[in-house]
C-alpha cells in the first residue's frame, strides 16, 4: 500500500483534510471530514465503552488481579500553570532541535542521521532526515550534488562508516544540512519546549501565562481527591478521560502521526504499591488485545519494552503498543499507545512539589536557599483503606492511547485494492477499505436497483427504519456497480438492495463488502440483521 493513495482517499472521500487548506494549510493541524468525523467518534466511543461504561467492576476481567472500578472524567485544556511546573512538564518538556541558516528549515536534532563521505580531498558529513534506506539514496544524491558529480562517477565518493545520528558529530562547520547547498549552516542545538503558551484575561502579562495541555493525563491527578471525595469508588480504580493535547512539535510529520493538536485517551489506574507489577502486566496485555479485537493483525502490531536507558525518569516499566505504519521502512513500527507504571510520582509531585531523582530516590528540587523549586498544592492526595487501616500514595499504572494515530492505523490496515465484479460479473479492480465494523463511519448503506416500480419508496422505508439505529446511507443515483464502489472505499459494510424480488416476496439483498456473499433477509428484518453483524 501506497500512503500517497491513501492520502488521496482520505481527501477524496471526505475522511481527512489538512487544516485551513483553502489558505495554504497550516503545518501539523488536520481536520475529519463527515466520512473522518464518525471515524474518529467510533474510536473514542469503542475506547469509552470498552473500559469505561462497559466495565463490569464486580468480577475480575480474565487476567487482572481482582476486580475494579472505572469511571470517567472531563477536564479543562487550560489549567493552572503550577500543574506544569510540579509535573516537569514546564522545565523537562523539551525537543532539542536545529536550525539552517540557509534554507531556513527546522529539524529535530535526534531525528537528523548523516554520513561521512570523502571526494576530491574533502570529507565532509552529510546530513538527512529520511530512514532506512531512503536515507542512503538521499546521502548519495546530496553528496553527489554538493561535490558536483554525476551519478554515473558515484564511485568516487569514498563513504567512511555507516548512517549515524547527527549527535555523533561535535564540530557542524563540515557538516551538509538536510536542504542545504553550502557546508555550516546548520546552528547548535537548542532547547524548544513543546507547550502551547497562551494568556489569561486582558493584560497579558506573564503573571497571567498559561499553557495549553500537552496531555490529559494531569487533569486527572489533579482531581484524584474530588473524584475520590465525591463517588464511592475505592482502590484499585481507573479514571479515564479523552480529549484534545497539544504539542508544539518541531517537525510534525506522516500525515497524522505527529500532529501539533491531537487528541488522547488516557486511563490513570491506582492500586496498591504491592500490587502495581501485577496491574501493570494485565494493562500491557489488555490494551495490545483491543487493537487486536478491532481489526489490526499481531503480524503488524507489537508490544514492545523499553529497555532501561529509555525508560523516563519517574517511569518503573513503560511498554509501547507499536503499529508497522507503512509510512516506516519495514520492520521498523511507530507507537500507538505507552502503558507506563508511573509509581507515586504523579500524585507525589502534586503535594509535595516537582521531584528530582536522586539515586534511587525522588526528593523535592530545591532552589538555592533550599525552597522547593515549584511548590505543590499542599493538598493531601494519600488513600486510606478502611479495610486494612492503612494509608499510603497509591502507584500509577498509565495507558495513553492518541485517538488519532489509532484512526491512522486502523485507516493503512483497512485500505485495500483487490478486484470484484461489476453488475455484468467482470472482475473489476476497487479500492476497499475493510474497516470493522464497530468502526465504521456508516454502518449500512440501503439503495432501490433501478428508480422505479415502487423500488425507491420501498428503499426509503426501509432507510427510514434503519435511521434511528445506526448511521445508514440512502442513494438511488448511477448503476448499482458504480453505488457499491463508492461505499467501498467508503469503509461502508453492508449494503442493502431493494430489486424486483423485493416486489413479489418482501426479502432484500444484503452484500458485505469483504467477502462479496450476498444474501436475502426479510425488508423487515434488516435492522436486526445489521445489528448482528456489527459486534
Ligand atoms: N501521559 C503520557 C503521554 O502523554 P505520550 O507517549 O507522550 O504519553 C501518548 O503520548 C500517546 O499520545 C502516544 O502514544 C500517541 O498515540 C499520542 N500522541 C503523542 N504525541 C502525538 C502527536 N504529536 N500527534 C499525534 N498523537 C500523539
């Protein structure tokens, strides 16, 4: 699959635009079309509904340590400032990134790999931003141009060692930035915190700056105690909200895969010190299994471990669900969702203040005479159990899933091109996208064979029956062949043909569009009929 195709479908068929296209579009912000737009909610609502509403907390799920409970949570973009400051957010949220004097382009500074190459008695470092072996071709082709060669001479350009990151280079004046014609332009790397700025009110004063969320994660620990005080759920318990981050990325790339606004669905779950290992093992597990269960295959998703020097400071264990998008060179993957154990940091760092390590340790940073660097809210934000008498900070089992990269993904594993039958029976080649049908924007799409004899009223009762139920589409336009390739590449799965057997015995056709079969069922009985096929 070709992600340009797939892009194209995506603007096609009103399933994602970029933003403010009709001004020139604006880097790192896409918008969801109608096709998009239901896309996107059944996501949400499929994550919503699977670990929020239809989470029965009186049984333990197959594989969590004992029974818990789930409830949800809605929290504002715009929160204090100290939310940021005792997070880490405001001093640690950093890219380093790097800039060119000359072409006047951006790029993050881990992102930049290069090689060194000698020719004509130079040896100078070319630098890319492509992988694999995208970025091989890319050094030759620049490398070639820079020391004015033709392709045809590539054997005089005498290549010293392997691709490596631009952060193995100490001196950049021999150094060829990614668009660059001359060697030097491109300047030291320099910190660039990712947090939108804004201010509050009319003065605009930096008393009263604030900043826009990176993530929704800390909504959640900040309400840890009104949640706590205001229902009866007791630990272990998860709080899940979604809603939309924003992350002023440097290079926001891969369609929607690194976007500057974005939307996540993050599960906070506390548990008992003794028991977080035990919570962490079914998290990993229950969250790789829910993109399994809604279409991606294990050969294309992986559940990988950090190892120890990637692991975040405050983090204990973190395991990435991993997707092969096909924008990567293959085998390599790009993360969907992080399950993070977080230990008491969160809620610690809350009371007390923003936390340093210090060996095995998180203390309060200090400033020069010893005050905490960014003070806590002072607020008491321990759990006691009535149960054992005991009070303690519970630990923090994290799943941060993006609701965008997921409809990214589901989107390159639905997209599809195969051949099927026209209405005359020769096989034709359709694009498909063989989206489940829990995720699919329209659910059933109902149209009468040919505009007459009765066959478009008894297709819009049935559409009209249907309405209340799922969304469902009516179209009675063109050749019926030409109607099942547009709900094709529309992701529709099934749709419902009134013809002139409709007339005479009151059964319709139901095709589905995988496997093609089709069926009749009585026009009365289409809505329970769908409705089975949808789990
Ligand atoms: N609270 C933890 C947290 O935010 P993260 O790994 O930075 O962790 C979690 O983000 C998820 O949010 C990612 O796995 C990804 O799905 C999504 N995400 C993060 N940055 C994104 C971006 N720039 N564009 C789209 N999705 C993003």
């Amino acid at each position: 699959m070709r992600m340009d195709d797939l892009v194209a479908l995506c603007k096609r068929r009103g399933f994602l635009y970029q933003s403010s296209e009709i001004y020139g579009g604006l880097n790192g912000f896409w918008d969801y079309g109608p096709l998009g737009v239901e896309l996107k909610r059944n996501i949400r609502e499929a994550w919503w509904q699977d670990m929020v509403t239809s989470h029965n907390e009186l049984v333990a799920p197959p594989g969590a340590p004992g029974p818990y409970e789930m409830v949800g949570l809605d929290s504002t973009i715009i929160m204090h400032p100290q939310v940021w400051k005792c997070s880490g957010h405001y001093d640690l949220f950093h890219d380093y990134m790097v800039d060119c004097r000359e072409s006047k382009k951006r790029y993050r500074y881990d992102q930049l790999q290069g090689r060194w190459v000698e020719a004509k008695g130079q040896r100078i470092f070319v630098a890319t931003e492509a992988q694999g072996d995208e970025a091989l071709k890319d050094t030759e082709h620049k490398a070639l141009r820079y020391f004015n060669l033709r392709a045809k001479q590539a054997s005089e350009l005498h290549w010293d060692g392997p691709l490596v990151s631009l952060s193995t280079v100490s001196d950049f004046s021999q150094v060829l930035g990614p668009d660059a014609k001359a060697l030097g332009t491109l300047t030291e790397p320099r910190e660039f915190n990712l947090m939108f700025k804004t201010y509050i009110g009319a003065l605009g004063g930096e008393e009263s700056a604030a900043f826009l969320r990176p993530e929704t994660a800390q909504g959640i620990f900040v309400n840890f105690k009104n949640v706590l005080d205001s229902t009866r759920v007791r630990v272990p318990f998860g709080i899940a909200q979604m809603g939309k981050s924003f992350r002023n990325e440097i290079t926001p790339r891969n369609f929607t895969f690194r976007s500057r606004e974005f939307e996540q669905m993050e599960i906070e779950f506390f548990c008992h010190p003794s028991t977080s290992r035990a919570w962490y093992e079914y998290w990993r597990k229950r969250r790789y299994q829910w993109y399994l269960d809604l279409g991606l295959p294990s050969e294309r998703l992986r559940l990988r471990d950090h190892s120890p020097e990637e692991l975040s400071h405050y983090s204990c264990g973190t395991a990435d669900i991993e997707y092969a998008f096909p924008f990567l060179p293959p085998g390599e993957f790009g993360e969907l969702e992080g399950i993070a154990h977080r230990g008491d940091f969160d809620l610690r760092s809350h009371m007390e203040g923003k936390l340093v390590r210090q060996g095995n340790e998180f203390v309060v940073e200090r400033d020069g005479e010893g005050k905490p660097r960014y003070r806590g809210s002072g607020k008491d934000l321990t759990y006691f159990d009535e149960a054992t008498r005991q009070r303690y900070i519970p630990h923090v089992i994290e799943p941060s899933a993006g609701a965008d990269r997921a409809a990214l993904a589901f989107l390159c594993e639905a997209y599809c091109e195969d051949m099927a039958p026209d209405e005359n029976g020769v096989p034709t080649p359709r694009v498909v996208l063989k989206l489940h049908p829990r995720l699919a924007p329209i659910k059933a799409a109902v149209f009468p064979l040919v505009r007459k004899d009765g066959m478009p009223e008894i297709a819009r009762e049935i559409y009209a029956a249907l309405k209340p139920c799922f969304p469902v589409f009516y179209d009675e336009k063109g050749a019926v062949g030409r109607r099942y390739r547009r709900q094709d590449e529309a992701g529709t799965p099934f749709c419902i043909t009134v013809d002139g057997q409709t007339l005479v015995d009151g059964t319709v056709t139901i095709r589905d569009r995988d496997t093609l079969r089709q069926w009749r069922v009585k026009k009365e009985d289409c809505a329970d009929e769908i409705r089975r096929h949808l789990k």
